[in-house]
C-alpha cells in the first residue's frame, strides 16, 4: 500500500499531485469488488416490504454505494457533480457523486440479475456439504 506521512515537522508539501495519487489509490478498491464479480450486492439491499436498504454493489469495474428505493426492474448509476468557485473567478465541476439506485436511464442493469456476494470464508463449508459423485455411486449401488 502507497502512503504518506503527513504528520511531519516542517510543513508538508500539499498540492494538487499528493490529492490525485490519494485518490488514485482509492480507485484500487474498485479491484476488491472484482472479488464478488460484475452485478453483485457487496452489502445491505435488503428487500423489506417493497422497499430495498442502502447497501454497496458493484457494477461494471466499481464498487457503487446503493442509495435505497423502492423495488424495480431496473438499476441505474447517477453521477451529481457540484461545483467550486476558483481562485480566478470561474466556476467549475469539481466533485462527483456517483451512486446506484432505481431508476430509468439509458443504461441501466436488471434488478434480477443482481446476487448477493458470497463471503470466501464460508466456501470451505459450502463445498463439504456439496454432493460428492462418490456419495451418487453408492447411493446407485444401493438401488441396484
């Protein structure tokens, strides 16, 4: 992991290249969600009701916070920039929010086709309980 130390005597040298490699180093966490795969709930969406929870999925290469809504068919990324005023007067886009959410856009990602990330902890466990085709042979066997 890439790190600064900040908490120096002297007066740390902050600019504008120390804030794009941080939040270069942000968009690593993009690579995490890969770990779950591309339409994955990461966190939360729970469906209580009709509704669905706040959570955090993974679309398309990024890790998305999920802002809650009433279930739908179709999932949609928002982008709401705002705006700063510079030192020279002009006003610019400056920050962007990007979230998902219900919604209808034309891009846009089936609600069904969204599943629950599986944690790695509990594969070990999950494959124990598989059937095993040495179990099939005997049951077979036993028929016979």
């Amino acid at each position: 992991m890439n790190l600064y130390n900040f908490l120096q005597t002297g007066g740390f040298p902050m600019d504008v290249n120390v804030l794009d490699n941080m939040q270069k180093a942000y968009q690593l966490f993009n690579g995490i969600g890969a770990l779950a795969g591309d339409l994955s709930i990461i966190k939360g969406c729970e469906l209580t009701g009709t509704t669905v929870s706040n959570g955090v999925v993974y679309i398309n290469g990024e890790v998305l916070e999920f802002r809650s809504g009433v279930l739908s068919d179709n999932v949609v990324i928002v982008e709401e920039p705002s705006s700063s005023t510079f030192e020279n007067g002009q006003v610019k886009s400056t920050h962007f929010v990007r979230y998902a959410t219900f919604g209808v856009a034309v891009t846009s990602y089936p609600w069904a086709s969204f599943k629950r990330a599986f944690p790695t902890k509990d594969i070990a466990g999950a494959l124990e309980q598989k059937f095993d085709t040495t179990d099939m042979t005997a049951i077979l066997e036993r028929i016979a």
